[in-house]
C-alpha cells in the first residue's frame, strides 16, 4: 500500500471517528437536557403543589372567616329584626289602644250630647212646667229658732240635684246652711252651706267649690252623682265648678228630712247659731237624677222646670220662728 493510500485509509477513520463524536455529543446533551427538564418538571410540580396547598388552606380559612362573619351579621341583623318588629309591635298597640280608648270617648261623648239634645229640645219641654214660685226669708243670723222643715219622702238616691235662688238681705252677704238633708245614723248627709264660700258636704265630708258672689242674687244648682263620684256647681245656669269625691259613696240614703237655714247636727235638731242662715232662699228644688244643662238654663232663665222634681216647700211645711214665708201662682 502506497503512503497516499495508507494517508486516505487514516482520514477516513478520523473522520468516522469524528462523526461519532458528535453522536456522542449529542446524546450527551440531549441526556444532560431531559435531566434538566426532569428536574424543573419536579421543582415546577412540587412548587405548584406547595402554592396550590397555600392556596387552598387560604381560601379555606377566607370561607371560614365569612361564614363565620356571615352568621355573625345574620345573628345580629336576625336580632335586630325582632327588636324592630317587638318594638313596632308596641307602638302599635299603644296607638291602638290609645285610638280605641279616644274613640270610646268620643262615641260616649257624642251620645251623652245626642242624649242631651234629644232631651232638651223635645222630652225636656213636655216634661216641664212652670217652677212652684216661693221665698223665704231668713232675717236674723246666729240663732237656731228660723227654719223650715219640707215635707218630703226621699228614696235612696244615686244621683241629686238640688236648685235655688238664693239672695242676701237688708245690703248684707247670703251666709250660713242653704239646704240641709239628715238620715238616721248620718247628721250631714247632704249639706250645703256658704262658709261664706259655699261649701257642700256629703257624710259629713267637705268640698268647696269655688268661689261665688254672696252678694247678689244667684240661682244654684248643685248637681252630686255617687256613680261618677263628682259634684257640679251651676251658677245662674251655666256650669261653673266640678269636683271630685275623695271618698267612696255608693248611695245617698232615703227617708232623711229636709231643713232649709238651719244645719241638722242630728235629725231636727242638733243646730248650731254659727250655722244659721241669713238672706232669702226661693224656689229650692230636689230631684234624683241630673239635671241637664239645658234644663238648668230654661229653670234660669225661663222659669221651666223638670215636673218630675220629688221636693219643693208648700204652704203645709213647718216654718218655724221668724221666718217670713210668700206664695205665689206664677212666675
């Protein structure tokens, strides 16, 4: 073999042995290439497992935290809620029964004034007639010899009016008991009296009512009621004064006597000269019932009266010391 042969035999070798090489090489870094992805591939894997861990674990705890904040506010606004509605079911049972209780009022007081009107403009004239016209009068102060007892018989009594005019003599002021109505066991059932205010007594207990002119003539109306525990005051027909009864009266008794200027510290009798009565009374009247309004004004003014009175004085009465005593057919 020639040296140029033996040349080209050996170049070819280096040749293949170079191209192996570079197979080799190639291997080599495609080797060293899917080692290197393998290994990211874990770090990427375990990675995204760690913050897809995190990740849960957060958003587990983010759910806890607002359902628990949710509750809370359910709780709380659940509470609220009953609050609101417990309170607002007051308010309106307050109203309600505040409404109820004005309405209650408001029909009672429409009736009582249907009532009266009903009475006043047509029972109250066909029951009236004109008023028994008398006076008496009383000239001396501080004795107990002038008086006037008035036949009378009287039921037990739940309600009473008791009406009179009532005027001063000789220029000096009405003092003294008006009206004086004793039963047994009870010396001042039913007094009234000017102290010089004018004063009523119901067993023995005292109101006064307010003041009123003692020097001029009056028309009085006096009008107790044991169901509504009141007393009225009707001054020349219109009303006056109202008071309130600070004890317990169920009834007025019946069967009493009645003494007109003088006071009953017992059944005719037990009168005392502080007591006595001085001016004129005229035309006193009892009935058991309340009068209404428009019948004290017509007695006032018009000289009517309820004809279904059960006490006025009569020329037959006891008139007793120096009372003087006139009658009259008309107003």
């Amino acid at each position: 073999m020639s040296a140029t042969e033996n040349n080209r035999k050996h170049e070819g070798a280096l040749i293949h042995d170079s191209e192996n090489l570079g197979d080799l090489e190639r291997e080599v870094a495609a080797y060293v290439e899917s080692q290197l992805v393998n290994d990211l591939n874990g770090v990427t894997t375990e990675a995204m497992d760690e913050s897809i861990a995190t990740t849960t674990e957060a958003m587990d705890e983010s759910i806890a935290t607002t359902t628990e904040a949710m509750d809370e506010s359910i709780a709380t606004t659940t509470e609220a809620m009953d609050e609101s509605i417990a309170t607002t079911t007051e308010a309106m049972d307050e109203s309600i029964a505040t409404t109820t209780e004005a309405m209650d009022e408001s029909i009672a007081t429409t009736l009582f004034i249907q009532t009266s009107t009903s009475i006043d403009t047509t029972e109250s004239y066909d029951n009236n007639k004109k008023c028994p016209q008398y006076t008496f009068g009383f000239p001396n102060r501080r004795q107990i010899q002038d008086y006037v007892v008035v036949n009378a018989s009287i039921p037990d009594m739940t309600e009473v009016t008791v009406c009179a005019w009532v005027s001063p003599i000789y220029g000096q002021h009405v003092d003294g008991a008006v009206f004086s109505y004793a039963t047994p066991g009870s010396d001042n059932t039913l007094l009234i009296e000017f102290e010089p205010e004018l004063s009523v007594y119901l067993y023995s207990k005292r109101l006064t009512l307010d003041e009123i002119g003692n020097r001029n003539e009056n028309h009085i109306c006096v009008v107790v009621s044991t169901i509504n525990n009141t007393v009225h005051l009707y001054l020349n027909g219109s009303k006056h004064s109202r008071k309130t009864l600070t004890h317990e009266i169920t009834k007025i008794k019946g069967q009493g006597t009645v003494v007109l200027g003088q006071d009953q510290d017992e059944k005719l009798g037990g009168f005392q000269a502080e007591d006595s009565f001085l001016g004129v009374i005229k035309n006193c009247m009892l009935w058991n019932r309340t009068l209404t309004s428009r019948e004290i004004e017509d007695m006032q003014n018009d000289c009517n009266c309820p004809k279904d009175y059960i006490l006025s004085a009569t020329k037959n009465d006891h008139i007793v010391g120096n009372v003087t005593s006139e009658f009259f057919d008309t107003c």
